[in-house]
C-alpha cells in the first residue's frame, strides 16, 4: 500500500498478538490507513455464522461462513485440571468442506466432499475463536485436526497453517501442541515426520508454553 514498513509490522502486531477483531479496531494506525485496509483486503476468511454453547460452557460449537458461501464447523472445548494432566483448551478445526473418505459412522462422511480448505481458512478458524476467548482473558492451548475433513488429503494447507501458527512473529504456537487425526495416510505421515516442523527448542523462549 506503499505505507513505511513499520505499519506492517503494527498491523501484524494487533492482528496476531493483540487479536484485534478488526482493521478499525488497529488504534496506533492512521485512520486513512486502516479505511483503506478495509476497502482493499477481507479481514478474515472465515464469518461467524452460528454459535452453540454446551456443557455448561465447556464446549462452544461455531458454524463458520466461508467466502464461497459454504460452511465449516469448529469446536472450542475446555478441559479443568486433573491429576493427570493441565487445564486445556483445545480447538477441533476442519481441514475440507465434507470430506472424501466416507466413514459409515460420520456424518461429514455421508455428506460427501465439496472442496480442499485454503490454509487461510483454516489458520482464521484459530484465530476467531482466539479472539472469542480473549474476552474472557483465555487462550487456546491444543489444537485438533479432527473436525471436517482429511487433514492428510490436503496436506499443504494443513502443515502451512501449523507452520504459520508458530510464527515468530505471529503465535509462537508450538507444533508438539498440535494432533493431527488421520485415517492412517501411510506416505504422509512419513512426509510429516521429516517435515522439519519448529520444535518449542527452536522457538524463543516466550515460545515456549
Ligand atoms: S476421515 Fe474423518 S471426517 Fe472423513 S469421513 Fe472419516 S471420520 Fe469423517
């Protein structure tokens, strides 16, 4: 946009660490500024469509409006503390619309498959139900590939997303935090394992959570 370099760096500021719900809400940019970022680029990829609460606040399901009209689900679900193990909150994201494989026990299954996620889509379902859980001064702590989809069968976008969630300079969000729910792709696991994802020792030590 021909702005200094430094409005780059504030507007990724707010948008990863500060979770700012949208470009007006970018206070240290000029008003000019963030109006054109308005006018020029789509804030997030992914639109709140529908919001179910559960389990008496345990668990919230999203209905998630793509661009082409679409929908997708995730799901937020908070675990207390338990001798075994921290307190987690951990998000089941989707990975395709419908998905191919056709599971006779899943519902996604019997719906067939529509399309592969950009990896935008699926790195915005993070960040909608961060900036959800930001009021109320909570953070995610897993993620799940386990809501639509074959998370192997559209590989790029899947490991594009973990790679851009432990950004330096975006979430730090370490890869060991991440499952990745399979029917058991044998040559992309074995892609996954030498993929070389950053280890929370590679990763400053704010990083490490
Ligand atoms: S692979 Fe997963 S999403 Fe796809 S049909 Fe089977 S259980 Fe459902």
């Amino acid at each position: 946009m021909g702005e200094a370099p430094y409005r780059g760096d504030q507007a990724g500021q707010w948008f990863w660490q500060k979770l700012a719900p949208s470009f007006s809400a970018m206070r240290t940019l000029p008003v000019s500024v963030r109006r054109r970022l308005e006018e020029t680029y789509a804030f997030s990829t992914v639109t709140p469509h529908a919001k179910r609460v559960a389990d008496k606040g345990q668990t919230v399901k999203y209905l998630f409006r793509l661009a082409d009209g679409r929908t997708i689900e995730t799901v937020v679900m908070q675990y207390d503390a338990s001798a075994r193990s921290r307190a987690r909150t951990t998000i089941c994201v989707s990975s395709q619309v419908g998905c191919p494989i056709g599971c006779t026990f899943c519902a996604t299954g019997r719906s067939g498959f529509d399309r592969n996620l950009s990896q935008a889509e699926i790195v915005d379902q993070f960040l909608m139900a961060s900036r959800d859980l930001a009021e109320g001064q909570r953070s995610l702590t897993n993620v799940v590939f386990m809501g639509m989809g074959e998370p192997l069968n559209n590989y790029a976008a899947v490991v594009g997303a973990i790679r851009r969630w432990a950004g330096p300079d975006t979430l730090n969000f370490s890869p060991r935090r991440v499952t990745i729910s399979t029917i058991g792709l044998v040559p992309f696991i074995e892609r996954l394992g030498a993929e070389g994802l950053p280890e929370p020792g590679h990763l400053p030590a704010r990083a490490r959570r």
